[in-house]
C-alpha cells in the first residue's frame, strides 16, 4: 500500500523497494566498447584509474595493494580500497520522458497493478539503477518535457544512488489537471547525446507521441546519440489496448490532449480501424529506423508487468550477445 508524503510543497509517492524487480542472475553487458577499466562485463579500450575518487570498499585477499587508503587503515585498523570514477565497467545514462502525456491512463488510483505510462518508466529506471548497481557499474539520471529538467552525472556510489532514487521518486505525482507539461524529446536527446560521456549506454522511455507528422528529426536526434558513440536501447512506453487498438466501449467520448488540453469528441468506433493501422504502420517505422542505427526497440505496453518486460529484453539481449 502506498502512502502518500509532503515533500517540497508536493505530494509524491516512495517508491515501494519491494517492487523493484530482482533480475536474479541476469546482467546488463554492453554490446559496445565501453570507456571504463575492464573489470569482466565489458570491452574497454582504456585501462588504468581516474584521478576523481568515488568511494571506499573492502580490501580482497591477494590483490595489489597500491591502492589500499593507509591514512583510513591507521584510523580504523581495517583496509579499504580507493574506487575510482574509471574503475567503472559501464557509464550508463536513463532519460525518462515526462511530459503531460505520459500521465496516461489518467486513473483514480494508482498501484503496482495499475501503472500510468510515467510510474511505469519510474519503477523500470528504479529497477535497472538496482541492477547497475549491483553489476557496479555508474549511472546517471536525466527527465526532460520541452526541455531537460533534471541531469545528474552517472557516478557509481551508493550516495549517488540513494540520490538517483529520490528524484525518481519526485515523478510519482498524481496529474495535475490545470498543468500543460509539453514535449520535445528531439532537442532534449541532442543535448544528452553531447552531455553524455562518449561511448555510454542511453536507455531512453518515452511514449514517442511528440513530432506525430513527422518521426524524422527525432530520428536524427537518434543518429546524433549513435553518432557519439553511444549504445542506445529505447523503450516505447504505450498502452496497447487504448493507444495502439483504441478499445472503448461504442459509445461517445471526450478525448482531452494532456498536453495542449484541445478537445475532441467522437465515438472510437467510428475511427477504430483507420487509427490502428496508422498506429501500427508508426511503430513499424520507429522499428525499422532502430534497426537501421543498431537501436535495440523495446515494446513497453504498460498492461504487462515492468518487471515482466525488462526480464524478457535481458533474457534475449543475454541470447544474443
């Protein structure tokens, strides 16, 4: 059960730790170099550590001992290791879209069992942060609407971490009626693509409703993350019985624009079988565009279980590495 808490004037929701999803022995491997120190997972083309200091961990029996924190030795009388930024196997960033539309299906109350498209993307990033985490790799953080309103660097300490959580946590509000949160995931993505530490893992969620006339400048946006070496993995959060296949009931609806609050009433019926053939004939393109970039495309419907659909895209990224 959830239980609603003040924060900053906002009334948000924790995330419930239960829930985030336990990948068991899967992991996370990079299909690409990766600018990091090799520790096993991935291909690096550097070796060596950065200057910048993260953290301390525990002294392992046998390793070198160049690194051993002295000074915290003689205050402790235990040994401890110095972990460096570039002792990291992975640099992996997640972009979460958090735009009005993303608050669909608007519902009364939401739980695990009944996720909009936003808390769904939020429960997935709080998922592969675990995961990273355990894999210790870094990672970074960034929302963006019209433009990036959050941007955190992707470091690998637990600090870091328990930051990351807090402000995903910020996203769990309920929609605001009054508020107009529009989207520009192209120059959002242009910007992350040159904010981003070269060669890093982009794992971006949004429901890809923006630029609906035309997907090519977000395909360019595409080409920008590609272009800097960066591994892309998109999901294309949808809900597949409402957004896809337009299921209402046949009767008269009100259909109000989260974004821009325009209002349309017709009965779905009438425009059913035009508007899922333009739906399908979207997501093809988007999936034939992925492919061409070497962009892994993600079908993130949110009526499965985020846990379900993660599993899944490890299970077969594992297959096919």
């Amino acid at each position: 059960m959830y239980v609603a808490v003040r924060h900053n004037d906002f009334s948000f929701m924790p995330i419930n730790h239960n829930y985030i999803a336990d990948f068991g022995s899967l992991e996370f491997h990079a299909r690409q170099i990766v600018e990091g120190f090799i520790t096993g997972l991935h291909k690096s083309p550097f070796h060596g550590f950065s200057v910048e200091f993260a953290e301390h961990r525990p002294y392992n029996a046998g390793e070198p001992v160049r690194n051993v924190d002295w000074k915290l030795y003689a205050r402790t009388d235990k040994m401890f290791v110095k972990r460096y930024e570039e002792e990291t196997n992975l640099r992996c960033r997640i972009v979460i879209d958090k735009s009005s539309s993303m608050f669909f299906p608007v519902r009364e109350r939401l739980d695990i069992d009944n996720l909009n498209k936003l808390w769904f993307s939020v429960y997935s990033a709080a998922s592969l942060i675990e995961l990273m985490r355990r894999q210790r790799d870094a990672v970074g953080l960034d929302f963006f609407d019209d433009d990036i309103s959050f941007h955190a660097p992707a470091k690998l300490s637990e600090p870091h971490v328990a930051m990351l959580y807090s402000n995903l946590e910020r996203l769990l509000l309920p929609y605001d009626k009054v508020s107009k949160i529009p989207t520009d995931s192209v120059s959002s993505l242009h910007k992350i693509a040159e904010m981003s530490h070269r060669r890093s893992l982009v794992i971006v969620f949004s429901d890809m409703l923006d630029n609906i006339q035309s997907l090519d400048a977000f395909y360019d946006a595409l080409e920008h993350l590609k272009y800097n070496k960066h591994e892309v993995v998109l999901f294309h959060v949808f809900d597949g019985s409402l957004e896809q296949d337009l299921e209402f009931e046949n009767r008269p609806y009100r259909f109000v624009d989260l974004e821009s609050k325009e209002v349309i009433k017709l009965n779905p019926v009438e425009v059913k079988e035009r508007y899922s053939m333009i739906m399908r004939q979207r997501k093809d393109d988007i999936l034939r565009h992925c492919y061409q970039y070497r962009i892994d495309y993600v079908e993130a419907d949110i009526n499965k279980s985020f846990d379900q659909i993660l599993s899944a895209y490890l299970v077969k990224r594992k297959r096919l590495n």
